[in-house]
C-alpha cells in the first residue's frame, strides 16, 4: 500500500504544475498587452537615443577620448529613458493590476473566499501598484544604461569607429524588443521577460494579499513552491520547492516569501486551510 503522505505529495505536485499552467493562462492576456506596450517602449527609446548619439560622432574612433565619449554619452540615453518614462509606468502599472487581480480570484478558487471576494481598491492592491510601478521601470531603466555603457565603453577602448558603434547599440535594442533576449531563453525578448516577470509577481502578490486577508479573518493558512522541477529549474526554485508545505507567514528558504525568486520564473505558489485535528 502507498503511504498516504506519498499520495498526498504527488497529489500536490500535480496541483502545483495545474497551478503554474493556469497561471501562465490566466495572465496570457495581460502578458500580451505589456510586451507590446514595452516592445514600444524600447524602439522609442532606441531611435531618440541613436538620433541624438549622433552629435558624438566626432569622438569615435580616438581611444584617448574614452572618458570623454563615455561621459557625454550617458545623459543622452538618459534622456531618452526620460522621455518614454510616463509611458513605461504607465503599461507596467496596467499589467500589474491585471496580475494583482487575477492572482487574487485564484487565491479564491484555490480555497474558498471566506466570505470576502477579492478588489483592487484593497490598500494592499494599492499600495503594491503604486510602489511597484515606478520602481520596476526604474530597475529595467538602470539595466539598459549598464548594457549600453558596456557597448560604448568598449567600442572607444579598442577604437571602434562610430558607424559599427552605433550600430551595436541598434542591434541592442532590436535584441530588446523583437529578438531573442539572453537572459532567459524560453522567452523570445527582453519585452517579454520584463511582461512575464512584472505580471506574474502581480499575480502572486495579489494571491498573497488575499490569503494574508483569510489568514486575519481567522483561518489558519499555509503555502509551498510549486511548479516544474527540470533542468531549466534554479537552485533557489529546488529548494523552495523542497520545503513542502510551510506557515503562511514564513519565508522560503531562498528568502522570498512567494514566487517569483528570479525574472522570468516560472513557479508559483499553492495555498491552502490547516484543518483542525479531530
């Protein structure tokens, strides 16, 4: 006979793959919608850097003005990244709204609503959106000024001349929006990482809202990592997922107290109720 925590192990496993597979489907939609928004986002940012990158033509290929190029550089790109600031919010406020929400119905679905459905006029809803919004634009911001730096600097270190530069830093952001990203490689471009990434942490989180709601309602909660477990797995998403079934309130052992542990992670996170002992 199979002991019954074995069948209730398995049993969990395929409720967490069922999960994470709903929650790639539910999110589909708002996932789409992002990626296009910073699909856009990135070729504006693109062509106001390249048309102003221009006026350093003179700088390129004279090694010895390496600090010089690299200097007057960086405030142009940072004015194209100001440009497109509001517009980059903007999507990325949307789409973590739609996660939020559907994060929050799942919750319910997964295990009762206790008597309370789930709203984005939550505080919790709230203050995510607003504190998220601008601070994940600003992350995805100070990434792209690395990258480009990178380019730039290496370009007037080994005396490239300004035409191959210039069409690095084009060849980047096509890499941004349209073609394949680096980074994680299931994922067709930076847009869509920066979709898949902001969406599904909303999601989670409005997930998470909702349990802590239910848990301060008076019932007693737990959650544990689920998801696939294969070669593309990291080492912290194999621990988390080792560790079972865990209070509500603690950490997994990665540090993260719901999924996402790394951009573009596919694991989420199943919660249910303590039954009392009888």
């Amino acid at each position: 006979m199979i002991p019954l925590a074995q069948i209730r192990e398995a049993v969990a496993i395929y409720e967490g793959r069922q999960r994470a597979t709903a929650r790639e489907r539910a999110t589909r939609p708002a996932v789409v919608r992002l990626r296009r928004a910073y699909q856009g986002v990135f070729r504006k940012q693109g062509e106001l850097f390249l048309k102003s990158f221009r006026r350093l033509r003179p700088l390129f290929p004279l090694t010895e003005a390496s600090p010089t190029a690299v200097t007057d550089t960086m405030p142009l790109l940072d004015l194209a990244l100001a440009a497109t600031a509001e517009e980059a919010q903007a999507a990325i406020e949307a789409g973590i709204a739609q996660g939020i929400e559907q994060g929050g119905k799942a919750l319910i679905r997964m295990v009762g609503g206790g008597g309370i459905s789930f709203n984005l006029a939550f505080p919790e809803a709230e203050a995510y959106i607003m504190r998220v919004g601008a601070a994940r634009v600003a992350n995805i911001d100070d990434t792209t000024r690395k990258i480009i730096r990178q380019i730039v600097t290496a370009a007037v270190e080994n005396g490239t001349a300004w035409d191959k530069v210039a069409k690095e830093i084009t060849d980047q952001f096509a890499h941004f929006a349209l073609r394949p990203n680096y980074v994680v490689s299931w994922l067709n471009n930076r847009a869509e990482l920066v979709a898949v990434t902001e969406v599904g942490n909303a999601y989670e989180e409005g997930s998470r809202i909702m349990a802590n709601r239910l848990s301060m309602a008076g019932l007693q909660m737990e959650k544990r990592w689920a998801g696939p477990n294969d070669d593309r797995t990291s080492k912290n998403c194999q621990d988390n997922l080792a560790a079972g079934w865990i209070p509500l309130a603690d950490a997994f052992p990665s540090g993260a107290q719901q999924p996402l542990d790394h951009p573009g992670c596919r694991h989420t996170a199943l919660y249910r109720r303590i039954r009392p002992q009888p």
